[in-house]
C-alpha cells in the first residue's frame, strides 16, 4: 500500500495557517447569519470538499498556489454562507460609478450577482488544481484533455450543485428553501450559474495555455507530474519549481 507523501518544505505551516484562518472566517460569519438554515445547507459541500482533500492527501497534495486559490473561493463562500448568496450588500462596498455601471452593463438594476460571479470564479480559481489532479491520476497524459477534462469537470460539479440546491427547496420549501435556491425570480438562474462556471474554466485554461506558450512553462503540469514522494526534491528537473 502506498505511503501518505512527504509535504514539501513549506506545505505543512502554509495548510495549517490557511485552515486556521478559515476557520476563523467561517466561525466570524457563522454568528448570527441571514439564515441559518441556508447556512448549514452551504457548508455541506464545504464539509464534503475538505473530507476528499484529507482523505486523497496520502497519495497527492496540491501545490501552495493551487491552495491558495481553494481558500480565496472558500472565504468569497463564506460571504455569501453568512449573506445568503441572493442578499450579499457588495453594492454598498463599491464605489458609485462602479456599481451603476455594473447595473447598466447586466441589464438588471435589482437583481443580486454576487452568486453569478462566485459561479464564474469558482471555474476560473479552481482550474488549476483540477489540472494538477489530473496530470497526477490520469495515463496517458494528454495536454489537451486536460483542458477538456477541466472544463467538463466544472460544469459536470455546476450540475451536482444546482440539483443539491433544487432537492434542498423541495426538501425545505418556504424561506429556506429559496434563500438556498437563490433563483431571485429568474426562471433560468441554474443555467445561467452552469455556463458561467464552465466559461470561468475556459478563461483559466485559456490563460494557461498562453503561459505555457509564452514562456514554456506549465506549473499544474510539471506539479502533477512530478515524483510522488516529494523528499526527492533534488532528483527534479531544472524546470520543476514546486513554488511555482
């Protein structure tokens, strides 16, 4: 049976500080949130996300950028965790010109978009560590269906979320089943979050690709590909940076 993989130099302190801070991110606002109800229902798959990041970690770890990118959308989760995605007040934390031109350019003075653009983000920040996984799991390895699989992945989890969301409504109705539906009377709320989870992958494995032919570095590829006892740091390739 394979051995749980030695962490690079730095990895232990950094997962350790970042779970520290989450956890005092969600515990900041998990008092007193919108609903509580729709609270709970937003940290199952938070929960979930963590168990396969605990329990895939004896035989791969992402590399530091890959982490950094899952917190900065767990804590852009939790705001809206705390809000409930569909009243999240961002309209108050940006400047005038900024939000009204926001309105003009969605065509929707009332409507709450926090949810879109966490939709949209969480294909575009997590691309990389889904490219990281796959490099590492799959054989033979093919750059191109790397993208592929990113991208079809991002919209494959879109669709598990929004029938979680919809078994939730029918499960609780009322109140807290819309605050965890979020729809905010738009009929085609779930496609719309779908394809602009799938359109974030498409601009990170976009941007990706344009690193790798700009400067002929790949940092997800060289990362899942490297050695899995990661002890062997002087065996790497010039090319390999694990900080990269």
């Amino acid at each position: 049976m394979n051995q749980r993989p030695t962490l690079p130099p730095g990895h232990r302190s950094l997962l350790l500080g970042l779970f520290l801070a989450w956890l005092a991110i969600a515990g900041c606002l998990g008092i007193s949130p919108h609903n509580r109800v729709d609270w709970w229902l937003e940290h199952i798959v938070v929960v979930v996300g963590l168990a396969i990041l605990v329990i895939t970690g004896r035989w791969f770890v992402f590399s530091k950028p890959a982490y950094l990118l899952g917190f900065a959308f767990l804590c852009l989760h939790e705001i809206g965790a705390h809000h409930t995605y569909s009243e999240v007040p961002y309209r108050d934390w940006l400047p005038d010109w900024l939000d009204g031109a926001g309105r003009v350019a969605s065509g929707a003075e009332d409507r709450n978009h926090f949810d879109r653009l966490v939709h949209f983000l969480y294909g575009l920040l997590l691309a990389r560590p889904w490219r990281e996984a796959y490099y590492f799991a799959m054989k033979p390895r093919r750059d191109g269906w790397s993208h592929l699989v990113v991208v079809s992945f991002a919209m494959s989890t879109s669709l598990l979320y929004e029938l979680l969301e919809w078994a939730a409504a029918i499960l609780y109705g009322g109140e807290d089943g819309m605050a965890f539906l979020g729809v905010q009377g738009d009929i085609w709320d779930a496609h719309k979050d779908m394809l602009l989870a799938t359109a974030g992958a498409v601009v990170a494995s976009v941007a990706m690709t344009l690193r790798r032919v700009l400067t002929g570095r790949d940092p997800a590829r060289e990362w899942g590909t490297g050695p899995g006892d990661y002890r062997r740091e002087p065996d790497l390739p010039p090319t390999f940076d694990r900080g990269a």
